[in-house]
C-alpha cells in the first residue's frame, strides 16, 4: 500500500500503545515493526500479563489507514530484571528470543523468556479457557459463612463465597479466578448469577430478619445496568431488599471514588445494605465514610488476630469502634479464632462475628440446616 500507508500505520501503533500504557512507563520503536515497552515497579507477573493482553487488544482493533482497513498480528515476548538479564541488551535479547517464541505459537500470544514463567502463562489461559464454561456447566456454586450478634450469639446474616469446582483442575480458589473473571469480562453475568442465587436462596427458604452480603468488584460497579437487575431482581422475588447487602474494599475507593459513589447510592436507593470490607488494612479517610452510604464496617482480620494479647491493635480498633458507633455504622469482625479474641472484642463493643471459631463457609443446604437448628455462637 506504499510507504506513507506503512508510516501512518506505524504512528497509530505507536498512539495507541501510548494511550494503553501507564505514564510512568516507557515506549519505543525499536526499528522496522518492533517496539519496546520497559515497565517499572511491577507487582508480580500476573500484571505483566495484564497489560501484555491490553498491549495486544489494542493492537489487533482495526486500523483505518487512508481508506484502508488494516489487521495486525500481535506477539509480544517478556523478559523480567533482573533473573532474565541484568544490563538491558540482554534483557532486550531475551525478551527478543521470547517474541519469536510468541511468533512461533500462532501470533497474538505472549510468552515470557523464562520457561517457568511460560507454564505458568500455559496454565493460565487454560483456567481462563475453562472459566468461559464454567457457568453453563454448572461449576460455581455458592457458600455461605455466618455472622452472628457478639452479645445474643443469634445469627444475623451470611457473607456469600463463591466456590469453583471445575471438572478438570478440582477446586480452585477465588484469590485465582476472580481476577480472571474481571480479566475476560465475565465478572458481569457471574455477578449477576450470584446475585440470582443469594436471592432465590432467600426467598426459596423463606429466611427473614437474615442478610447475606455479596463481594462487588471494580468493574460493576461502573457497569449501572447491574442496578436495575439487581432491582428487578428483588422486586420480583418479594423478598426485603435490606436483606441483600454489597460489600466493597477501601480500594475500590481509591481507583474511582465518583463512579463507585454513584453506583453505592442508586443501591441504596432501593433498600440494599453497604457494607465496607478489610477496613483498617487501606487508606480510607472519614471524609469517604461521611460522603458514602455506609451501614456496616467490616474489620479486617488482620486487626483481630491476636488482638487479646497485642495492647496497640486494641487500642487502633477501640477508636474504630468508637468512630463507628459516631457516625451510626455499624461493626463486623472478620477472622474471629479463638475465645479470647472473642471476650476482648466484646469488651470494647463490638457488634458482630464472623471467622472459624463459629464456623467455616457452609453449602447452601449445611446454612439452612444452620439456621433451623438455631446455631449460636459458642460461649465463653
């Protein structure tokens, strides 16, 4: 198509991967079709695939070019300081190598130059290939873990846990799949089906006066069409929309404080609880709590373990159950193991327990029998 065609082209790769890329990283073009992209102050390899998939997205979207449509191919090979060289040609070199390796697996692939990396790239996308059939095969399913009243030892709600059984690789633990779930997209109508399943759990055993607490992540909560289902949802089901309850992470703050706010409140709107989780492990400042539609602030585990013996973590989380108790919000301790941890968190107020001393994640048929058998919690 001629040289001014093949240039154009070149600086809309260029544009795009710019606009891909964080400000902080550094791109080039390396000569003829490569490129270079350095990342700095990675976490670990799964953000590296991250972004190598974004890198790749971008690039294989059409270009119009003077009237042509253009596809690329994309290959992108990885290599990491300072295991996979310590000078930057050789990390240049060995991501080069890896590239061609990328090449060589059928194109729009990435491959990192160190092998085990690579397996565990392979493994990966396997998940990710069995995560896409995982709900039409009926892979997830839901467990519920009590909460229960600190003072009356009466359950008051559940959080749900999502449970993934697949049929090739066993259990597999969310801390793996959730972030793939966001990842491929399919966070959106695995959140609507847990959604689904909360609320014909509810409904089905005619449960009241009972919450069961849902974990919302990033991307629905920029995604308002899950408002009305969740509406619909309810609406239909004749349940007490307090009964279902969205929990969010201090993070979750901090990526998009307008967009989350704006989602919180249209929940609210209908009747849905706000529960706030990991409190005390982030950054959350008051003036979020005072803007936000908060009722309940979870306390990470993190603050109760060994909070019987540790004189500072009693002290951190008096003041967060004194704040708590200002502002009307009520308080959930996460993690709660032993009876001492127990007796001390009763002593400083606290309202509700959840964690292991009480009871691991049930199935959905262990809560029912839960709660007809009216489970307390042990006594000291």
């Amino acid at each position: 198509m001629g040289h001014a065609v093949g240039d154009e082209l070149l600086q809309e790769v260029a544009t795009r991967l710019f606009l891909t890329l964080r400000n902080n990283d550094t791109t080039s073009r390396n000569g003829g079709d490569e490129f270079v992209v350095v990342l700095e102050e990675l976490k670990d390899t799964d953000e590296v695939i991250h972004v190598a998939k974004k890198i790749i997205s971008c690039l294989t979207e059409t270009f119009i070019i003077q009237s042509h449509k253009i596809h690329l191919g994309v290959s992108v090979g990885i290599s990491i300081y300072p295991n996979d060289g310590e000078i930057p040609l050789e990390l240049l070199r060995n991501s080069d190598t890896a590239m061609y390796r990328a090449k060589k697996a059928g194109g729009n692939q990435l491959q990192f130059y160190d092998e085990s990396m690579s397996r565990q790239l392979r493994h990966r996308l396997e998940l990710e290939h069995e995560l896409h059939d995982a709900l039409t095969d009926n892979e997830f399913c839901l467990h519920y873990q009590p909460q229960l009243s600190c003072l009356t030892g009466v359950t008051t709600g559940f959080e749900a846990l999502m449970r993934w059984n697949n049929k090739k690789y066993g259990e597999i633990f969310p801390e793996r799949f959730v972030p793939l779930l966001e990842e491929t997209g399919l966070i959106y109508s695995v959140g609507e089906w847990v959604v689904s399943r909360v609320v014909d759990f509810i409904s089905t055993n005619k449960i009241k006066d009972i919450s069961i607490s849902i974990n919302l992540s990033a991307l629905q909560c920029n995604d308002h069409t899950f408002v009305e289902f969740v509406r619909t949802k309810i609406e239909n089901s004749g349940i007490e929309p307090s009964q279902i309850e969205f929990e969010i992470t201090e993070s979750l703050l901090i990526k998009d404080f307008d967009k989350t706010k704006l989602l919180l409140d249209e929940m609210h709107s209908i009747g849905c609880t706000i529960a706030l989780d990991d409190f005390g492990t982030g950054y959350t400042s008051m003036n979020y709590l005072a803007r936000l539609p908060i009722d309940i602030i979870k306390i990470d585990k993190a603050l109760v373990h060994n909070i019987d013996i540790n004189n500072n973590l009693r002290s951190i989380v008096k003041a967060i159950v004194t704040m708590s108790q200002g502002l009307g919000i009520r308080n959930i301790f996460e993690g709660v193991e032993t009876m001492a941890e127990l007796a001390t968190i009763k002593k400083m107020g606290g309202e509700i327990i959840q964690g292991y001393l009480f009871s691991r994640p049930l199935d959905a048929g262990s809560a029912v029998k839960w709660l007809n058998h009216g489970e307390t919690q042990k006594q000291a």
